[in-house]
C-alpha cells in the first residue's frame, strides 16, 4: 500500500483565455472545457478548473494532455502544487458566506 503525502499529492489549477466571438471558436471552448470535466477536473472558477494527482507523473501526463487539446487561439495557464501548499489557499466568497460565527467570550476565573 503506497502511503498518501501531502507532499506527494499534486494539484493542477488550469486556467484559460479563449476566445468565443465566432460560432467555431465557441465550440472550440466546450469542446476544451469538456475535455479538461471528461478528465476529473472541477470547474473552480469561470475559465478556472482544479484537480488532484497521485503524483508528479500523473500531474505531468495530463499537462501534456492538455497542451495538445488547446484551440489554436486559446491561452492556458497551469499551476501545479502539492496537497500541503493547496490547503493554505484562502477563499473569499460574496453574499453566500455573510455569517461568520463569533468567537467566545474567554472568561476570566479568579
């Protein structure tokens, strides 16, 4: 059994810039977008997809994956992390996250 590290665990975040004027370059966006859900990736963000990898290799394979589904006008980013630096992303959300719950009071015993 191979032991799972946060160290070892790898994140891809892909991020794109496609254009979508004309009715072929609209396609080319779903068919892209469909590619990289067709591969476990999770939509984080418009135009902004995560996932995690057993590994570097892994992690690797799929960018080389990627490269080779982008539209030919198309501009795609890739970040690459592991597990650790993933769960010290810090998100902020709108209206949906308002109520924060406040922290006790401390008490003060004599």
């Amino acid at each position: 059994m191979t032991h799972l590290s946060g160290y070892r665990i790898m994140w891809l975040m892909v991020l794109f810039d496609l254009p979508v004027v004309e009715r072929e370059e609209r396609r080319a966006y779903t068919r892209f977008r469909n590619y990289l859900l067709d591969r476990g990736f999770a939509q984080a963000q418009y135009s902004v997809y995560v996932r995690h990898t057993t590994g570097k290799e892994a992690a690797e394979a799929l960018i080389h994956g990627i490269e080779k589904a982008v539209p030919h006008d198309g501009k795609v980013d890739i970040l690459l992390f592991t597990d650790k630096q993933y769960e010290n992303i810090v998100s902020f959300r709108g209206k949906a996250n308002k109520f924060h719950p406040k922290n006790p009071d401390q008490l003060v015993l004599f």
